[in-house]
C-alpha cells in the first residue's frame, strides 16, 4: 500500500513547546541603590493543535511529517519583561480523524468538522519571574521559576471517512459499479475480487439538487473482522456512516447467508455498527426475471428492506435512492449523532507495515534535546523540582 495516495493511517511524534524561564534580576540604575526585583515571566510553549479541514480527504500530507515540534517559550528579562511565546503548530487533518496515544492505544482525541481545533499538547506554562517572590519578609527573592516541561508524545492519527451512505458486500458483489452508475466517481471495475484496494468516496445526486456522500470499500470476506482479506484496515470506514447499504449479487447461491455473514463480520468488529440502519440490496438483478425476484423476494431476511437492482442496466436505481436519502434523513441516523465510541487500539493495530514504512531508516529524533533548550535561553541553574516550589526565606 506504500504507492497508495490513500493514507487513513499515520504515527507521528510530537511535542509541545517548553514554557520559558522567568528571570530572576534585580533593577539596578544611577540613584537607586535597591531597585527590587523586576525579572519578568518566561513566555508558554507552543502548543501542538489540529484543524479540520475539509478539502484534504487523506492524511497523505503528514506521511512525510514524521516530527511535529512546537516552539518553545522565551524566558523572561529585567524590567519585568514577559518572554515570547512559543509558536503553536496548526496541523491541517481531513474531517474524520481519530487520534490515538501510540504507546498504550487510548483514545485521544477526535476532529470531526471543517475548521474545529482541537489541542494535542499543550505547551508549558513559563515560569514566574523573582519579583512575583518579593513580600515583606524577603525584598530579594532570589529565585525564580523555571518553565513547566515540554509533553512529548507518540500519537497515531487514523481517518475514519465520513460518508452518508457506507457499500459493504463481498468483492465481486457490484460496489463500484454502483458507485460509478450513481455518481461521477469513476472507481476500477473488473470481474475479478478485491479490484476495489481503497475507499472511494463518491456524490451521489439526488432530486431538486440535493447530494449525498456514498464510500465504497473494499471488499469484506468471512474473517475480515480477524484481519482476512483487505478486511479490517477498511472496516473502521464504516463507522462513521449513518446508513449501511449491503450489497449481494443476484447469483450468489445463499442470499440470505451471505448477508448474514456480512453482518456477523461487521458485529465482531465492531457491535455499535449493528445500531445502523441498513438496506439490502440484490445487484446484478438484470440477470433475474420477474418470476425469480418474487421467489427471491420470499428467502430474504425480513428484519431489513430489500432492493433488486441492476447498475449495469440501470434498474431500481431511482428506488434505491429514495430509500437511502429516507434513511439518511431519518432523525435517528443522523452523522453528527451516532455515538460510535472509539476503542481503543489493540496491539495489531499498531504493528504494521505503515509503522516500519515511517520509522525505518529515519534517524530516531532526538529525545534528549538539552541543545533545544539551551538554544532558547533554558537557564541551566534551573531544575525541575525547583517548579512552585521556590525555598521559603
Ligand atoms: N450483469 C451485471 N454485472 C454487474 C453489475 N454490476 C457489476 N457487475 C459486474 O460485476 C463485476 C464486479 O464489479 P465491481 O463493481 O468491480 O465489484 P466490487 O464489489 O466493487 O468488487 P471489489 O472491488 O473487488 O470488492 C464486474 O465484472 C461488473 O461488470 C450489474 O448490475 N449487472
Ligand atoms: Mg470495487
């Protein structure tokens, strides 16, 4: 998959900027012997934020940003000067993605809608400079804060699309076909499985000039939910859709069957996909008489509606659109509300082919990063367990 343009999964590490030191400076000038205390805050570390964005619909651009760093603060000077802050990093994501803590697999956070920032890391906060410290008792504190650290994160970034209308079916079973007669996407077709390798997301049409958004995946077979086939990269593309259209050809030799076994692959991957609205659809229905339908029509399962069509020769395509854009506008499915939870990753989420293609012979960044610091003034006298707790006169 490393040619793909089609990137719904990336690790990347980040950072925080680190809060700036507050000085510690007394005022000195001609005629004041004792000017006090005046050394000014440290300025706050960058923080790391994503953004929406709804013209980007892969995470393609940050394959190649392995390292996202924010700015640290300056430290603060004499005359009670503030320092700088530290420049925040605004990362484009596509609507959709799902964030994850790469080390333990918890769920971090999500970005759902063109132009929502949400904050990764947050930078540290500067430290306070002496002249916070001086009280009645001490007139020259001699201390000041140093800035709160950096947070360093390893995260996985995973795109779950979000469409209107998801097409699940084994391969062979018509998606793209489908998805090419009802909308301008032109997907591969051809008479051999797994032709559909990534999810194409195509409009859909509809009267007096409304549209819906239909992703075809790729393929789902017996054990998809165990990782078999193309199975379960794509399935998480599903979560997001308010309604689930499922597809099987009028030739399959158990109808019934193979719906159902879609079913169980998509309830053991993930059970909150059965609270989704569904519809059956019998594709490639141009090979059926009237006869054979109604006897069809008489096996299929009765918990879901049923659609004979045929992209091919263009049947019951009108039928099927009609009951897809009633699904979708039925309250109950609506995209925004469908409380999918986002479990968190298991190990063989993490142990990819994708990890080894970012982190293989990239020099391993450099943790440590006492040079960083020193670059932006970190006062070496400083350390850590000084922080909040300055020594009491
Ligand atoms: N007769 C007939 N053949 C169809 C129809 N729709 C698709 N086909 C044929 O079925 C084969 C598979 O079609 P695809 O659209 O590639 O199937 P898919 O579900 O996308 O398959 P994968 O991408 O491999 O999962 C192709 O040879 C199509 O020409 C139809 O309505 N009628
Ligand atoms: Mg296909």
């Amino acid at each position: 998959m490393a040619d793909s343009n089609f990137i719904d999964y990336v690790k990347i590490l980040c950072r925080s900027g680190k809060g700036g030191a507050g000085s510690r400076h007394f005022h000195r000038a001609k005629y004041v012997p004792k000017g006090g205390p005046d050394g000014g805050d440290g300025g706050r570390g960058g923080h790391i934020i994503l953004k929406g964005n709804s013209h980007m619909w892969t995470l393609l651009p940050l394959r190649y940003r392995r390292h996202i760093f924010a700015g640290n603060g300056q430290s603060g000077s004499g005359g009670r000067s503030f320092g700088k802050d530290g420049d925040d990093v605004i990362v484009d994501v596509p609507c959709g993605t799902v964030v994850f803590d790469a080390e333990t697999g918890e769920f971090l956070c999500e970005v759902t809608y063109d132009g929502e920032e949400v904050k990764l890391l947050r930078g540290g906060r500067g430290g306070l400079g002496n002249w916070h410290f001086k009280s009645a008792t001490n007139r020259t504190p001699r201390y000041a804060q140093p800035g709160e650290p950096a947070i360093e994160k390893s995260v996985i970034l995973e795109l779950k699309l979000l469409a209107d209308v998801g097409l699940v079916g084994f391969p062979n079973a018509g998606k793209s076909t489908l998805l090419s007669a009802l909308s301008a996407a032109r997907p591969k077709i051809a008479d051999y499985p797994f032709t559909t390798m990534e999810p194409q997301l195509g409009i859909v049409p509809y009267r007096d000039s409304r549209s819906f958004v239909m992703a075809d995946i790729p393929g789902i077979i017996e054990g998809a939910s165990e990782g078999r086939g193309l199975g379960l990269r794509f399935l998480r593309h599903i979560e997001r859709n308010a309604v689930l259209l499922f597809m099987v050809p009028a030739d399959a030799d158990d109808i019934r069957h193979e719906y159902e076994v879609l079913l169980k692959e998509l309830e053991t991957f993930n059970p909150q996909l059965m609270d989704k609205q569904r519809i059956l659809a019998i594709s490639k229905s141009d090979m059926l008489d009237d006869e054979l339908k109604e006897e069809i029509a008489t096996m299929l399962p009765d918990d879901v509606p049923h659609v004979f069509i045929s992209a091919v020769a263009q049947q019951g395509l009108t039928e099927l659109k009609d009951m897809l854009w009633s699904a979708i506008n039925d309250e109950r499915n609506q995209i925004a509300t469908p409380a999918i939870t986002h479990r968190p990753l298991d190990g063989h989420h993490r142990v990819r082919e994708e990890d080894e293609f970012i982190f293989e012979n990239v020099p391993q960044p450099d943790v440590d990063g006492e040079e960083d610091w020193d670059e932006e003034g970190w006062d070496e006298e400083y350390d850590d367990d000084e922080y909040f707790e300055p020594d009491q006169p």
